[in-house]
C-alpha cells in the first residue's frame, strides 16, 4: 500500500525519509488545526480532513513539547507559544522553577478508507536554559533528551534521529500498518 505524509515540513519529510530509509511522497495541504487537549486529538482531526481532501491512504503528523513544571503544558500548543513568545521565553519560562523536565511526542495518524491508526512516540528530556544549536527545526533547539547534554539542534541528523520521538512514533506506526495487512 502506498500511503502519503501530509505535512507542509521539508524537515519533516527529510526526518521521517531517513527514519525510514526511503523516499516518501509527501503531500502539502493546508489543514485545519483544532484546539485540543491532547496531540492525539489533533492528529486524528487532520489526518480525518486529510483523507477526505486527498481521498487516499495518508499520515499526518503533530508533535508536542509538555513541560513537567507546567503539568503538561505548552503540549500540542507549543507552536503557537514558539510563534508568540520564542524558544527564549520558553525557555525563560521555566526559570523560576527548580524542574525542567520535558516530555517531547509525535503523534502520527494514519487514515484510509476502512483504518485510523494512531502511533505515539515519546522521549524524556529536560529544556535548556536557552536556545543552542543550529540544526533541526521547531523546538529542537530547547530540548535536551534525557541523558544527555547536548540539544536535538546541537545534534547531527543521524544522532538524532537514532533516539528521536519521531523514530519512535515512524517504528511504532510500521508496525501497526504491517498488523494491520497481516490481518491482526
């Protein structure tokens, strides 16, 4: 089955290309973005509008950066509160907190004509005190994964990608979608 990842991202494109060790044909749609507690929910509701606009098998992809300190928050918000504010006062924001910890997910749902799958990948982390590093994109620059000390932006692609929310989200949904075709 041959299967679309909606997504407006070069970088994402690029990412879940090299996670998967293949070229994927990416589809740009402008969709719509509901408010949503949950990435989860996000991602169903475009996935849903996505396949309805392109009438074919599609993934669509969201992530979120909850912070501990904020009992989840800015979660699937966290574009709008980089758009707003910057990676600076993200990063700010926690100063007055003893806990950085962070949670980084991406959600990506798959939507056909007869399936919605829903693949959640997390990785733990702590934000840093300020941006550092010039790679990746979003808010790779804030988040330093959990045992280490460097940011996603100080990292090459490759590192990166080895331990990535997004690896872990690409390897789950395979494996749902292999599943799925097996027919269990």
């Amino acid at each position: 089955m041959r299967i679309v990842l909606v997504t407006g991202s070069d970088a994402k494109a690029r990412e879940a290309s090299e996670i998967l060790g293949t070229e994927i044909e990416r589809a740009d749609l402008e969709l719509p973005e509901i408010q949503a507690a949950t990435v989860e929910d996000v991602a169903r509701e475009k996935a849903r509008e996505a396949f309805r606009r392109l009438e074919r098998a599609c993934v669509v992809e969201d992530s979120g950066l909850g912070f501990a300190a904020w009992n989840g928050l800015p979660g699937p918000y966290v574009k709008w509160f980089e758009r707003a504010a910057g990676l600076e006062a993200l990063c700010r924001s926690l100063d007055g907190f003893p806990d950085r910890r962070s949670t980084a997910s991406c959600v990506l749902a798959f939507r056909s004509e007869t399936q919605q799958l829903t693949a959640v990948g997390r990785i733990e982390g702590s934000i840093a005190r300020a941006p550092r590093g010039s790679g990746g994109f979003g808010w790779d620059a804030i988040f330093v994964p959990e045992g280490g000390d460097r940011t996603f932006a100080e990292m090459s692609a490759a590192e990166k990608n080895a331990i990535s929310h997004r690896r872990k989200a690409w390897e789950e949904l395979r494996r749902m979608l292999r599943l799925w075709q097996e027919g269990r």
